[in-house]
C-alpha cells in the first residue's frame, strides 16, 4: 500500500514537471488572443456603432486592481486561496466524502475548485465534465502554482476569467455593467462583479438586476463572515442603490451592420486578431431614418428605408420598425412588388429609344394580348406628353411604350440598371408587378442621379487591426456607362416632375427633388425613392405577410417618411440644381466615325422614304439615343456578384410572419389592372 503511494506521489510530481515546462509564459499568457475576435464597428467619424464578440477591456496590473475587488473574489470563489498549493486540501477531502457516500448513484461532483483550478479549466481545457478532465484540472493548477506568484495568479484570473455579456476580464465588465474602469470600483459594485462567476447569464445586472443585486449581498456577507470586510462596512452597503447601466440598445444600426460585416470574407484574410471595421454610415443620417421610419409606417406595418450617397457609400440602412422584435432586414432581404416605381425602367428604355419628355403619347383604352390596364382614376386624359404620364404615373402609357419597345427590352434595362432576380416579361411587368428589392431599387436610381454612370452600394471603408495595421481600405470600383448622360438628364427631368406636379408632392423638401411613388394592388406595398444633393434615398412600406394596409399609396407615408428624413440628411449639403437638359450630338450630320471604347464604328444616319432622319434604330446597342441592348448584350451587372454583396431573400425569423407570395393573389378591385397577377399602380 505504502509502496503503491510513493509511486502515485511520483507520478504526480513527474506530471505536474511536465506541466510546468509546457506552460505558456506570463507574458504570453496576457495577450487574450485565445478567448475568440472581436469586432469592433464604427462609423464614417468614427463612433463605435457596435462591439461583437469578447469584449476585454484594459488589462489590469495586480495593483492597479481595487483591494475591494481582490477581496470580493477571494471570499467567494477560494477562501483559502493564499494558502493552498493550487488545490485545496480540505474542498478536495470534501468531494471525496461527497464520491463515496453517492457511489453508484450517478450524481455528478461539483464544487471544489480554486481560482487556481478555474485559470487552468479557462485557458487550457473545456468546461465538459469527466474525471479525466478533472485530474488535468488539478495537475495543471498545481504547476501553475509552481511557476507563477499568487498575485499573477489573481491577476490572471481577474483579468481572464467571463462575467457574461460579452466581457471578459473585470475591466470590460466594469464598462459593460457600470460605464467606468474598474479601478474605480466601489465595493458594492466589485461584490455584483464577484457574483457573476458562479452564473454569469442567470445574475447578469442587464438581464435580472434584481438577481445581480441579491448576489451580491450573499458576497457582502461572506466577506463579513470570513474576515475580509467588517461586519459595518457590509452593512454600509446597499445594493438597491447600485447603479446599473442599461444594455445597449440594439436598435436600427444593428440591420447595418449585419448586412455589412458578412463582406468582410471577401475583403479580408481570416484572422484571430481584435479588428477594428470603418464603415460608411453617418450617424446622424442613422437616427434621422429611423425616426422617420417609426413616425410614419402605419400601424401594424413595417418600414424600411435605404439611403446611398454619389459614390454608393450606405449612409443609412432601417430594415425595421423594432431590430429587437424582427433582425429581418426588408430594406436588403425582402423581395416586394416595387409597383409605378419600376416605371423608371419603363421611361429609360422610351428616352433611349428617342423619345421625348415632350413627346405625346394618348391615354386611351388598350389590349394587349388579352391584358387591359386601367389607370387609378378610372379616367383617360387624350394625349399627353411623356413628362405628365410619368408624374401623374398613367399605366396605359406605360404599357403602350411596352408594347412598342418589347417588355423584354424593359426588363433588360432593369438588369443593365441592377435589379437582380428574374423580371417578367408579361405586359403587366410595367406597372411593376415583379419583386425586387429595396435597396437594388435605390441602386438603380442612384444611377440616375450619377448622370447614367453605375453606383455600387458599399458599406466598409476600412479595416484595421487594434494596434493600427491596415488590412483594407475601399478602392472606387470600376464604373460604367448604363445610359447616356442626356437619357439620365431626361430621365430626371421626368422624375422631377413627379415630385413638384405628380404624386410625388409630399416629398418636396424646399430644394430640388426628383422621384417616383410606388402603389401595389390593394395597397399592399408603398415605395418612394428620390435624390437630391447628391445622395439617393428609397423608402418602402408594407405588411411582412402581403396583407393590404388600409390607406397605403407610395405618395403618402413613404414620401412622408422620405421629406422627414431628408430635409435632415441634405441640411448640410450645398444645393444642387439638376442638369436636365444635356446636348446630344449630332449623329446624322453626316458619316462619320464614331469611337466606343476601343472600337472604330463606321455609321451612317438612317432616314426615312422621305429623307428624315431616324433616331430610334442605332446599329450600336450601346447608342445613347438607341433602343436597350438585346438580352445577354447589355452590360448586366454579373449576378453571382450582386447576390454575394446584398444576399438574397432569405425565410423571415423564427416566429415572424411568412410572405404567402406562392399562394393565389386575391382579385384586384376594377379599378386596377387585370392580368397574370397583381398589378400595381
């Protein structure tokens, strides 16, 4: 027996060598590279928006932590903490009373462990139970207590050790809970700290601050009891009067940067490191929109609200009314009817062709292949000029130019201008009765407003480590040529109109404006996108299940939602008249050569029997005053891109509502088109 105790003793102490030579230094044993990444995001100044993942706060000297703090946690996780060799003697007599009295019971033992064991299970092991991991536990606690002092020890652990929320170390739970460092801390404040130990989640001050507060007067009076505090100075103590600092509220930035963090796999290298993410959105932009979002979707509906500036940096993304109640992001996630918004695509291919904002198109009657679009007002205006039908929005116009130019020229520019998903090419695809999203919406008139030339919306502007080396900065992407400059003239020209005349009229904001109203059938859907002083805004509002919302017209709440937000957002922005009128060249004057890019086109103008020249047949597809490019000719942006940075349409969250786009629509009212499905205004 003796002889059989002499060679556990010596294999205990061989293990506990081998421990030691294997364990890391101090130094490197304070670097908390191991405790996961984290993220820090901040915006376009530089305010910290949100933290993700372990936050740790600074690390903290042995002496530069509160004696209050050292107590406290001493007297509540290892009372005898200055006197053992790294496991207790008597805790562990303890368990081996507990292990033999439950023989065979199946109960599992619990408690015993040092601080010295808890450093050693937090660095080096699992938090899974099993006898085997118990014995590491203790061999390794005790060559930890062979190479390091007790107050490394203590310093380790109160600099290591999880207090829930995200906080890892005293310091960062001191901000996180308290809002200060934590070599102030107070001795009511350091007793809630040592209680979160034993149950971070279930005594977390955010989350029950009663049960924080009730912990800690069980520390208080442990202390008391074993000689650490006074019996006075606990009872000088109350943890009513503790002042808690409340969570962090996870409002609308949170859609923001959800959609923006996942680019992070493509523009940097994996890495462990604390990083720090530069993004583009403006804060005061941020709280403008969701104000505007909040006081204006109507009750029982959602709001969404995506703003992009020239160059396509997001300023502010609102995916929601309540990111707590729903992280289902609508502005880049859902797919909606975009209803007269779509006409933008309508009047881009008719201004391509060669038409005019003053040409006269007539509002009558029409059928085409059995579909006859009815405008809203139940009324026909005779002819009318291309600049009235598209702000007053007549649907028969728009299906006229459909069927003169090919819907699938139509869906064609909606590709060329970024709308990515598959768009119909019925005759009611003009009234927009194809789902696309909000923010490829805006998108596209951003475009417009960048006089035809593309806008790819970003979000990060750079990436940093924490001591300040540069991963990534955002380079400005190749542009291209979607129109011709004098097409997005007219086009503006058009969309001006619309907000000073048409439906768009509560939009105006005492400055130039110009966009589109969107209504779907029965009020289903309501949209309102425009720009002004350069930065381009779409606004959408809706139910998650598709359900009528009683009242809901793109020219009431969405541009109500729009002005609100932007007469904050342009405030302190120049003002910028429109270029609406942009000379064309003249193309048939005579041949010419003509230079497109690289390439040498000889032309001739083409004329009529009479002799007069016609503008609507270019041989180059990308001819300014032409007709679109054919499918597969044009320049579509490549779609396995687009879904990589804006995602698809993914299942709304658990509980939330599902979209019964699948189901059969209900029939619209007579005074809306009738066709293959719902058509908008």
């Amino acid at each position: 027996m003796l002889y059989a105790a002499l060679l556990g003793l010596l294999a205990l102490v061989i293990a506990v060598a081998v421990a030691m030579s294997q364990l890391p230094s101090y130094q490197d044993l304070t670097r908390r590279n191991d405790l996961g990444q984290m993220i820090r995001v901040r915006s376009a100044d530089g305010q910290l928006l949100v933290s993700l993942g372990p936050s740790f706060g600074r690390w903290l000297r042995y002496d530069e932590i509160p004696p209050a703090m050292r107590s406290a946690m001493i007297a509540v996780e290892d009372q005898r903490f200055r006197s053992h060799p790294g496991v207790d003697p008597v805790a562990l007599a303890r368990i081996a009373r507990f292990a033999i009295a439950n023989l065979g019971t199946g109960r599992r033992l619990q408690g015993g462990s040092t601080i010295t064991q808890q450093l050693a299970r937090n660095i080096f092991l699992t938090n899974k139970y099993s006898v085997g991991r118990k014995l590491q536990e203790m061999i390794l606690a005790l060559a930890i207590e062979r190479k390091f002092s007790k107050d490394q020890i203590l310093e380790l652990y109160l600099n290591r050790v999880y207090f829930g929320g995200g906080a890892y170390g005293i310091d960062a739970a001191s901000r996180r809970f308290f809002g200060h460092d934590a070599t102030t801390l107070s001795l009511g404040e350091a007793a809630i700290i040592a209680g979160l130990v034993k149950a971070p989640s279930n005594y977390s001050p955010t989350a029950d601050v009663e049960a924080a507060r009730g912990r800690a007067e069980v520390v208080l009076q442990t202390m008391a009891e074993n000689g650490f505090i006074s019996e006075n100075a606990a009872r000088q103590v109350d943890p009513a009067q503790i002042v808690v600092q409340p969570s962090e509220r996870q409002n609308s930035v949170r859609y923001f940067t959800d959609w923006a963090l996942p680019q992070l796999d493509t523009l940097i290298d994996e890495t462990g490191e604390p990083i720090d993410v530069w993004t583009t959105l403006d804060t005061r932009m941020q709280a403008a929109a969701d104000r505007a979002v909040n006081a204006n979707t109507p009750k029982g509906a959602q709001g969404a609200l995506v703003s992009l500036d020239r160059d396509g940096a997001v300023r502010a993304m609102v995916g929601g009314r309540d990111y707590v109640a729903s992280l289902y992001n609508r502005a880049a996630q859902a797919e909606r009817q975009p209803g007269s918004a779509f006409k933008l695509f309508v009047y881009l291919a008719a201004l391509e062709s060669g038409m005019q904002p003053t040409t006269t198109i007539v509002d009558e009657p029409i059928e085409i292949q059995g579909w006859r679009p009815r405008n809203s007002t139940r009324t026909y205006s005779g002819a009318v000029t291309l600049r009235e039908a598209f702000s007053r929005s007549i649907n028969t116009v728009s299906a006229k130019i459909g069927a003169e130019l090919g819907f699938g020229t139509i869906a064609d520019m909606a590709h060329r201008f970024g709308i990515s998903g598959n768009i119909s090419t019925y005759p009611s695809m003009v009234l927009g009765t194809s789902d696309v999203r909000l923010i490829d919406m805006t998108r596209a008139y951003a475009a417009v407003a960048n006089r035809g030339i593309s806008v790819m919306p970003y979000a990060i502007t750079r990436v940093a480590t924490a001591d300040g080396r540069l991963l990534y900065r955002h380079e400005r992407q190749e542009e291209r040529v979607l129109v011709a400059p004098w097409v997005a003239a007219q086009m503006t020209d058009l969309l001006q109109s619309a907000v000073l005349t048409g439906t768009g009229r509560a939009a105006q904001i005492g400055r130039p404006v110009a966009g589109k109203t969107g209504t779907t059938s029965s009020n289903k859907d309501g949209w309102f996108i425009g720009f002004s002083s350069g930065l381009t805004t779409g606004v959408w509002m809706g139910r998650d299940d598709a359900r009528p919302v009683p009242g809901l017209q793109g020219g009431t709440a969405p541009a109500r939602a729009f002005h609100d937000f932007m007469v904050t957002a342009v405030a302190r922005r120049p003002v910028q008249q429109f270029e609406t009128e942009v000379p064309m060249p003249n193309w048939d004057l005579e041949p010419e050569e003509q230079l497109w890019g690289n390439e040498v086109i000889e032309s001739e103008p083409l004329v009529d029997a009479d002799g007069n020249p016609i503008l609507s047949q270019p041989s180059d597809p990308l001819a300014p005053q032409g007709r679109a490019p054919a499918p597969g000719q044009g320049p579509t942006p490549d779609q396995t891109e687009l879904d990589r940075i804006f995602g698809g349409e993914p299942p709304p969250p658990e509980g939330a509502p599902q979209r019964p786009d699948r189901a059969p629509a209900p029939s619209a009212p007579a005074d809306r088109p009738q066709g293959r499905s719902e058509f908008p205004q």
